[in-house]
C-alpha cells in the first residue's frame, strides 16, 4: 500500500467514526442537528478523499454529475412538500439501491473486459468468487430496493397499486423469482468473467426487480411506515455489498450502519403497529380493510363548532394534542403551536401524544412538531403518554385516525387487533378534527368518532386550529 493510500484510508476511518457518532447523535432530538453536521461532515471527508484517489479518471465527468445532482436535490428541497416527505424517502431508498446495483455491475463488466494477462484474469474461479457473490448479493438487494421503493412512491403518491395487490400464486411466483435469483448467483459465481457473468448478474436485476415490485404491491398504506424503515435497511446493505465489491471500507461502514439503523427502525415499526418482522421481509402482511360501517355512526356522531370548543378549553386544566397525517396535508402545525401557547398562557399543561406510525414514514409528526418550534419535551410517546389519558380534561385529536382506533384493543378480527394505540378515548372529552368520517389507511371504521365523550369538528386542520385559537381568544 503506497503513501497516499495510507492517508485515504485514514480519511475514511476518520469518516467512518463521524457516521458513527453522527448515528448516535440523531437518537436524540436535542442532539440530532449535531449528529446531522458530524454526518454530513463525514460525507464531506469520505468524498474528498475518494477524489484523491489515484483511480479517478475523469474530474470532468465527477463534477458534471455533482452539479446536476446538487441542482435536482436543490429543487426538490424547495419544490417538495412537507407532506410528501415519505414519498421523497421512498425515492431516496430506491435510488440509492440503484446506484449500488450499478457500481457492482460497472465492476464486473470492467474485469470482464480487463485484458488478457492482467492480473483480473489471471485469477481463478475460487479467488475472483468472493467477489462475484457481492456483486451479485449487491445486484439483487440494490434492484429489489428500487422497484419495491417506486411501488411505494406509487401507492403514497396514490397513482398505481393504491390498493392492496395480489396475483394468483402471488407466493409461490415469489418463491420462484427467490429460487430464479439463488441460481443465477451460483451461476455468476462459477463464471465470474466473460459473458455468461454478466447474461447472470443483468439476470438477478430482473428478476429481483420483480420481486421488489411483488413484495410491496399486496401491502396496504396502513404498513407504509414499516415498509419505508425496511426499504431504508435494504439501501443500507446494498451499498455495504457493493463496498465489499470495491474494498471500500467507508462504504463498508456506512451501509452496515444504515441497514443495521434500518432493521432496529423497521422493528420499533413493527411492534408499534402488532406486526411480525418474519412478515414484513416476505411481504406477508394484513391488507386493508373493508370500508366503513354507515351504522357504527348513523345518530350517534355530535357535531361541534369551533366556539363551542374554545368554551370547552376555557375550564381545562390538562391537554393532549394528537397529531395525525391530515396536520401534514392541511400545514397546520405552527397554528398548532399557537394554539398550545395561548393555552399555556391560560395555565393549561399541554403535551403532544406522538405515535410511532402517525403520518406516513417513522417520526413524520415529529418533524413537522420540530419544525414549527414546539419543545421537544413535550413531544410525548405512546408508553408515556397513555397513562395519562383518564387525568386529561381535552384531547385534541388532529387528522389522526388509525392510532387513535379503539377496535385495536377491542376487536380481535380488526386489521389492526393488537395494535398500541393511544388511549384518547379515556380522556373526559376528546374533540377529533377531521374533514369527514371517511376511514384511515386500515380502511376501517372508527367508533371513537360516535363514543358518548367524542366531539367532531368537521373542517381543515389549519382553518380549524385558527377559528379555534380566535374563539379562545375571544372567550
């Protein structure tokens, strides 16, 4: 190893350990704009000394392609709503997973194409097969990545398989295309150069491309959290996979740490919505429910005003903020915060209840809380808020409807039996804001919305919160 190699893999050990630390900061809200800089920074040391790579063959070509990425990712924080984040994330698991699956592929073809007497092709099968099972493992998880995250771009986005999706057989073609893919793997291995390799590794991309697509299409919206967390993991291992490829130890660390951040993310995911990581890698999981019940709300649901509400907050001494997925569309979050100061100033106690899969993706309501300034202490969990509830005078419930469901606890043939929900339904009275009965992603009805302590506000978030905060003020 000559001198400057020494020095760039010190920069990328250096690198690794910002990652590491940066990981560890986001753990924390308070320390998460910290750990965001170490990573960043990290980044930046692993890039600039990968520039200094005596490899690089074109600078033209690198800076060409940063200056257009960097204009796509300027327009994209700009044009992109908050509310379509998770869709965002989606395609940023996707084209991760594609950048991987083309860097390994861009490696075998140029040991295919290397010549006679190099020292490429003077190896033999057994030393060039380690390899070629990373490049083809970085192939297969780096295609599954991206079509199963433009599938759930597509169902967030609601253009195609906003519904649950299944094909007859749908397991067994699923067992095939596994089946398919392990062969060709063993095929790729055997001839790690030539044409055969490479009629293998393009082989493993389309059939792991279909079997990305076959994994998400039969999960419903309800599980899109869980699915983004995994997706996430599978971006993370495909880019250690092709680190592997590389000999690239930063790419190493980096994709272990975001496919190991991933697994732990897509199991909090799991236990907060009662489902099963065994299902949740092979797809198997609890599709949509039948629609709404008109019965369960027929006479029973009482209607309210955004006056009669702020009359109700005038005597409250303790209140719940639950935000869901309808604060996101309706942008009401920073006359959310109002609402809560004006109550503060009142002498109310004002926490937020934030489940785990509010929203779309993991932490949606905590971004859109953090972005509108509200104490990070008051952002309350599930565990720590539900304790709470029966002590609550008001619980405001914005946009949220799944996670607030109380079939979860009491139906046991449910979509979501056995989901942690948060118990609002305990509280004294529970006002829901929402535009219409229509169900959430679980496509089922909620029983909340007709319960004896259950006011309904029919409009939107943000038009509410600020009819509500001027009828406070005027009370």
């Amino acid at each position: 190893m000559n001198t400057p190699e020494i020095w760039i893999n010190l920069a990328y050990l250096v690198a690794g350990v910002l990652f590491i630390f940066g990981l560890k900061g986001l753990t924390h809200p308070k320390t998460a704009r910290r750990g965001n800089l170490l990573g960043a920074t990290g980044m930046l040391v692993a890039v600039v000394a990968t520039l200094c790579h005596t490899q690089v063959l074109s600078y033209t070509l690198i800076i060409v392609g940063m200056v257009i990425g960097a204009g796509v990712g300027a327009f994209l924080a700009r044009w992109v709503q908050m509310t379509a984040m998770p869709q965002m994330v989606a395609l940023f698991n996707g084209l991760g997973g594609a950048a991987s699956a083309l860097v390994a592929g861009a490696e075998l073809l140029r040991d295919s194409m290397a010549p006679e007497g190099s020292a490429v092709q003077s190896l033999t099968v057994a030393d060039l097969a380690p390899k070629s099972i990373a490049i083809g493992v970085s192939g297969l998880i780096g295609a599954l990545t991206l079509t199963g995250s433009f599938i759930a771009f597509s169902k967030l986005q609601e253009i195609w398989f906003k519904k649950p999706f299944k094909l007859k057989f749908h397991y067994v073609i699923n067992l095939g295309l596994t089946l398919v893919v392990i062969l060709l793997g063993i095929a790729l291995a055997m001839n790690p150069l030539g044409g055969v390799g490479n009629l293998c590794f393009w082989g493993i991309i389309i059939a792991a491309g279909a079997l990305g697509v076959l994994l998400v299409a039969p999960i419903g919206g309800a599980d899109m959290p869980v699915v983004i967390a995994l997706l996430n993991s599978y971006s993370g291992l495909a880019a250690a996979a092709t680190g592997f490829v590389l000999q690239n130890s930063v790419l190493i660390i980096s994709g272990s740490l975001v496919g190991a951040s991933g697994v732990i993310l897509t199991t909090i995911m799991c236990k907060a919505m009662n489902r099963s990581l065994f299902n949740v890698l092979f797809g198997v999981m609890a599709a949509d429910g039948e629609g709404p019940s008109d019965d369960i709300y027929e006479g029973k649901v009482k209607w309210t005003s955004p006056e009669e509400v702020g009359i109700l907050f005038e005597s409250a001494q303790r209140v719940v903020i639950v935000p869901g997925y309808g604060l996101a569309v309706a942008q009401a979050q920073h006359a959310v915060r109002e609402l809560a100061q004006e109550l503060k100033r009142r002498g109310a106690e004002v926490e937020y209840g934030i489940h785990p899969v509010a929203g779309r993706m993991p932490g949606h309501m905590n971004v859109l809380l953090a972005e509108a300034d509200v104490e990070y202490d008051k952002l309350k969990d599930l565990d720590e808020i539900n304790p709470t509830f029966p002590e609550t005078d008001v619980v405001l419930v914005i946009g949220a409807n799944d996670v607030v469901n109380p079939l979860a606890r009491t139906d046991p043939q449910s979509p979501i039996a056995g989901m942690p929900i948060l118990d609002v339904d305990k509280a004294r009275t529970v006002v829901v804001i929402k535009r219409s009965l229509s169900p959430g992603y679980a496509g089922i009805a909620n029983p909340l919305f007709a319960m004896d302590n259950t006011l309904m506000l029919k409009s939107d978030g943000k038009v509410a919160m600020v009819d509500i905060l001027a009828a406070v003020r005027d009370v």
